[in-house]
C-alpha cells in the first residue's frame, strides 16, 4: 500500500499541490501536517511511522518535505526500514528504496553522514585540546572564589561556625560549600 506524506511550512501555505501528487502517485493513505521541518515533534510523521506495516511505501513529494537534513532524513529511512517499508520521492526518482539503486545510494548518503559526524568530533576533539593547552577551563563557572573558600575555612576552622551557617552566609548550599573545601584542600 502506497503512504503519502505532505508537509508545508506555514499555515499560509497549503497542501493541495502535494495532496494531488500523492494521489495520482496512487497513495491510498495520507499523512498532511502543518509545520517546520525543523520542528522534532511532527506529530503526523509520527503517526504515519507508527501506522507503517511490512510492503508499505512512504512516498512524497520531494525530500525536504519529510527531512531537513541527511541526518533526519537517514533517522526517518531507518525507521522506515525497521518496519519493512520502503521509500519513495516523486521528485527525486534516485530516492527510492524499493529498489537496488536506491538503497544504494541511501546507504552512500548515510556513509558521507556517518563520516561528517566523524570528522566534527575530532575538530572537537582537536580544539579541546588546544583550548585546554591555552589554559581555557571547560564546564560552569565555580561558584566560590579562592577568596570564600578561604575565608569559609577560616570561618570554620577557627571560629567554629556550622557549614550550613557558612554556606548560608556565601550563598551557596552546602554541599558545594563542602566540595570547594575539598577541591582547595586537594589543590
């Protein structure tokens, strides 16, 4: 059974061009939604993921109707595929994965993504690195200065005022009180 697909962007658009493809494509069943490509929450992809049976064909009208990356697009097509469905663009006929061909070139595009992410995390990697050589400190701003510690071991040590008092006092809970005193005892 051939499952259509129609997404426009904004309410002022409409779906009439998308819903007379789908059916002359031969779409028996259509999924239609309102809403950003961009958006995660489609919830008409969602229930049409859902609806797919075994021998089923997602079809639409061109890609970025269902994707607004090769990431998304790849993440749809592997659910697509869990349910033993196949997929099908009516503007690019290279986009089709009932075919040898089209899985093919499914799987090339997956490969170039899967190796785009590869490349990002080791400039990541590679300016991490860099930046930690430079000095830079990674992760929230600690919330006591060396100052307070200081002056919060004082306050505790000798003028034996409770950690919860003192942590009070700097404006912080306690147990961040407790771990910048064993951080700078550590230190």
């Amino acid at each position: 059974m051939m499952i259509g697909y129609a997404r426009v962007s904004t309410r002022g658009q409409d779906l009439d061009q998308q819903r007379a493809a789908l059916s002359v494509a031969g779409c028996v069943r259509l999924f239609e939604e309102k809403a950003s490509g961009a958006r995660s929450d489609r919830p008409e992809l969602a229930r049409m993921l859902d609806y797919l049976q075994p021998g089923n064909v997602v079809t639409i009208t061109r890609l970025d109707r269902l994707a607004r990356s090769t990431g998304d697009l790849l993440s749809i097509a592997k659910r697509i595929s869990e349910a033993e469905a196949g997929l099908r663009s009516l503007a690019e006929p290279w986009a089709d994965t009932t075919t040898p061909a089209g899985r093919m070139v499914l799987t090339v595009f997956a490969g170039m993504a899967e190796f785009e992410r590869a490349l990002i995390v080791e400039r990541t990697s590679a300016g991490r690195i860099a930046a930690k050589a430079r000095g830079v400190r990674f992760g929230p701003s600690p919330a006591l200065t060396a100052e307070q510690i200081a002056h919060a071991r004082q306050l505790i040590d000798e003028e034996k005022k409770p950690v919860t008092e003192v942590a009070r006092l700097l404006g912080v809970h306690r147990a961040t009180l407790y771990r910048a005193l064993d951080g700078a005892a550590a230190e």
